[in-house]
C-alpha cells in the first residue's frame, strides 16, 4: 500500500474511496476540461457574424483562452501543493462552470472572450489530477492510472471536435457552451463525492511576486507566438513581445532563485531528470499538435483541389476520434512498459511511434481511411509520451511538489502546441496554391507540416535519450519504475 493510504489509516479517518473510482472520476474531469477546449472549433469561423466584430477581434476567444491557461496551470499547481490538491481541482472544475455560463449567456465579443479565458482557468484539472493519484492510489496501481488521466487529454480533443459539429449542425451556438457547463458541474458534484483530499502539503506563503512575473513573462511569450503571423514576425508589437518574455522571464528566474519560498523551485526544476524530460515535452507538443492542424483542414478542402477529400466538419471530427480511443485502449500499455524498463524507454518508444505515424501520413493523404490509419498511429504514439512523461517527472520530485512539478511539465507541453501552430501558420500561408479566386494551402504545404510533426517528434526521442536512467526506489535489485513516487519522497526525508 502507498504511504498515503498508511497516513490515512494512522490518523483514523474514513476509508478512501475505491482507487477505480477515483481514477474514473479525475479522468472524466480532464476528457470535460480537453471538450472544452475544442467546442468553440466549429464556430470560430463565423464568430464575426455572430458577436458582431472582426475576425481579428474575435480570434481572442481562442487568445484568451490559451494565455489563461498558460498562466492558471502552474498557479494551480503549486496552490494546490500548499493548501490542497482536492480544493484546488474543485475551483478549477468551478471556472470551467462559471465561464460556460457567461460564454453561453453572451451576444457580444467581451463577454464571451470574459466566458473563454475563465474556461481556460480549468487547465491544471489534469495536473492536478495526477498529483492526487501520487498522494492515493497504492504504487502497484499508480504507472497505469497516471497514463489513463495523461491520455484523458487526447480523448476529449479527439472526441470534442465530431461533438462540438454535431452540437453546432443541429442547435443554437449557445448550446456548445452549455453543454460543456453541464459536464462541468457533473464532474464537480463527482469530485466532492469521490474523491478524497490529500494531507500531503507544503505550507507556507504563496508567491504572489514570482507568480505575477511568470504570468507577465508568458502572456508576452504565448502572445508574440499566437498572434505573430497576423501583426507581422518582423513588426515592432511582436519583436518587443518575445524581447519583453526574455528579460522577464529572466528576472524572474533570478527572483525565484533567491526567494525562500518560490513559486517554482528552479533548483527541484533544474535536476537532470526534470529538466530534460520538460525540454522532450516541447518537442513531442509540437509533433502532437501538427496532426489536429492538418488533417481536419485536408479532409475538408474541396476534392476538386486534387489533395482534399471533400468531407464536413463532423466527418473530419469522426476521422480523428479514433485517435483518442486508441490513447485510452494504449495506456495500461504504456503503463507496462514503463514498469519493466522504465518511463525514459517509454518515451522514446512513444516519440518513434509518432514520428513514424507522420512519416505514414506523408505518404498516404488519398483515402479517408488513410487519415485514420495515420493518426490512430500519432495517437498511440501520444498515448506512450503522456503517460511516461508526469512519471518522471514524480519519480524526481518530493511529494510535496508534485503539483507544481506536473503542472510545469502540462506547460512545456502548452508552449509546443503553441510553437506548432505558429509555425504550421507560416509554412501554411507561404506554401498556396491558386483554386478559382481562393488562395489555399498546397499540397505540398501540407507535407511539410506533417514531416516537421515527425522531426519535433524524433528530436523529442534524441532528447529523451539524455534523461539519466532512474535509481532503484527500494534496493539495489528494484527496477525505479515499480514505484515512480518513493525515491524522492525517501530522499527528502533524510535531507
């Protein structure tokens, strides 16, 4: 049994809900926060006419979303190492409610921007939720549950978008959103039943500075990213933006080094293991970002384009779920691989499979089938990266940071996807071809953003190669996956 549950014993409270359910519940609560964030997809485009403003105006409903995602998810982290995991995935689950009703409440831009960016407060559900299996579950169980709630994720992506059109096809606009407050309030009733508390916290005094600089420094950075391409890579906003993040974030890097209470321990953060596992989660966010920003778009340009295929938004939405069924079907998996040779060889298998699923898709774009093919292949591949990434990073972490620790690692992964757009964006708006009167994205174009999803993915495998292999947990003999969460735990004690 785990050292949590032999604290719960001691102190004679009640018994713990069953581990199954608890799993169930918190992965429920991050396939609701990914639905969240892929509902809004199949309306963007007619925002304009909707809330009345321009198309550059409205894309903020997507900004804000992001940026408040950016910075609530380590916030939430760390809150949620001080003053309890439970409470803090409880109020993240409560945004998520709050914004869907002024979202699906709202006529006009503010508020619905207002409505989006509170929505996007619930992000560290998942990080969250993976700190409360660590403090939980007995060790035997912990490998395959953390990969049922990183593989949460890609279900509510992959499953969001055929939602989300079939929502939008048949019933007001609104209704996206209230759906998406009605799953809210269904995973928050579940959390106050189901799952309990953890006693393990830091204590202390909340960083109110270092989290004020790391929200300045990421609003610049995640803003010069998303909004580069429509005010220019080279124009003066976006040049001040990135320079703006880099003197920031430097400051507050320095800040947190001499702070005794940081908001992020860079020390904890700097440990080879953590590091280099948050510069591989970079790389494979962009290889697994790329697919959802090609294959929707192929399957819905005309066929008289000669590469498109000519299907709705619900048809590409029904191609790509798949994708995140085979995530959840692989995570037991993953979690075996990880328990006989450890989380570092699972990554890497995981970074190959994607890459090669790429690579599977460059060749093959002709048949709906092919794009099934090609991105349940991406998606398993994902499913190996998601679930051995939070492992290690809680086989380096104290238990009492795992919370910051996870939520770190959920926003390197945050700030890949953000690169892969911005990038697909340029090589999309300079590789076109004429159809008609309409300029479109070639072919060719395509092929490129796809090959750049497998090289992000084959750098995030040459990466991983660097994390140090992990030390045994129990003895001489103990392979250190059987119980990611131990070793640190034994270390800090005797420290």
């Amino acid at each position: 049994m785990s050292d949590a549950l032999d604290r719960s014993a001691a102190a004679g409270t009640s018994p713990p809900p069953h581990p199954t359910a608890v799993v169930a519940v918190l992965a429920f609560g991050g396939i609701v926060v990914s639905l969240m964030q892929t509902l809004v997809i199949p309306i963007v485009g007619q925002l304009p006419q909707l809330l009345d403003a321009s198309a550059s105006d409205t894309a903020w409903a997507v900004t804000a979303t992001l940026l408040a995602a950016a910075v609530a998810t380590p916030v939430m982290g760390r809150l949620g190492d001080m003053y309890g995991k439970r409470r803090m995935l409880l109020l993240s689950m409560a945004m998520l409610v709050i914004g869907s009703v002024v979202a699906g409440l709202s006529d006009s831009l503010v508020p619905m921007i207002v409505g989006r960016a509170l929505q996007g407060l619930s992000s560290g559900v998942i990080p969250l939720g993976i700190s409360i299996l660590r403090d939980e579950l007995p060790a035997e169980r912990l490998g395959s549950a953390t990969a049922m709630i990183s593989a949460s994720l890609g279900v509510g992506g992959a499953l969001g978008l055929p939602t989300a059109a079939l929502i939008a096809d048949n019933f007001d606009w609104h209704a996206l959103f209230w759906t998406s407050a009605a799953l809210g309030v269904v995973a928050l009733v579940l959390v106050l039943l189901l799952v309990p508390e953890s006693k393990v916290r830091t204590g202390g005094r909340f960083d109110l500075t270092g989290a004020a600089g790391m929200a300045a420094g990421l609003i610049c950075l995640l803003l010069a990213i998303s909004k580069g391409a429509d005010w220019g890579w080279s124009s003066g906003t976006t040049l001040g933006l990135f320079a703006a993040a880099v003197v920031i974030l430097l400051a507050w890097g320095f800040f947190e080094l001499r702070v005794d209470q940081p908001l992020v321990d860079l020390r904890t953060t700097a440990r080879p293991q953590v590091l280099v596992t948050n510069l591989a989660s970079v790389a494979i966010g962009f290889g697994m970002f790329s697919m959802s920003l090609v294959i929707p778009q192929l399957l819905q340009l005309p066929e008289r384009t000669g590469y498109g295929l000519g299907q709705s938004l619900l048809a590409a939405g029904l191609v790509m779920a798949p994708s995140g069924l085979v995530m959840m079907a692989l995570a037991p998996v993953s979690a075996l691989v990880s328990r006989a040779k450890g989380p570092k060889v699972t990554l890497m298998i995981g970074a190959l499979i994607v890459a090669a699923g790429y690579g599977l898709n460059v060749a093959l774009m002709d048949q709906v089938w092919h794009f099934v093919l090609a991105s349940c292949v991406i998606g398993a591949g994902i499913g190996f990266t998601y679930g051995a990434m939070p492992a290690l990073i809680m086989g380096a972490v104290p238990a009492s940071e795992t919370g910051a620790a996870n939520s770190l690692n959920t926003l390197m992964r945050s700030i890949g996807t953000s690169f892969a757009s911005a990038v697909a964006g340029v090589v999309l708006a300079q590789m076109t071809t004429r159809f008609g009167s309409h300029v479109l994205p070639s072919e060719d174009g395509f092929r490129t953003v796809l090959a750049l999803g497998a090289g992000a993915a084959l750098v995030g495998f040459a990466i991983a190669a660097f994390i140090p292999r992990q030390r045994p947990a129990g003895g001489a003999d103990a392979p250190a996956a059987v119980d990611p969460a131990r070793a640190p735990e034994a270390s800090g004690a005797q420290a």
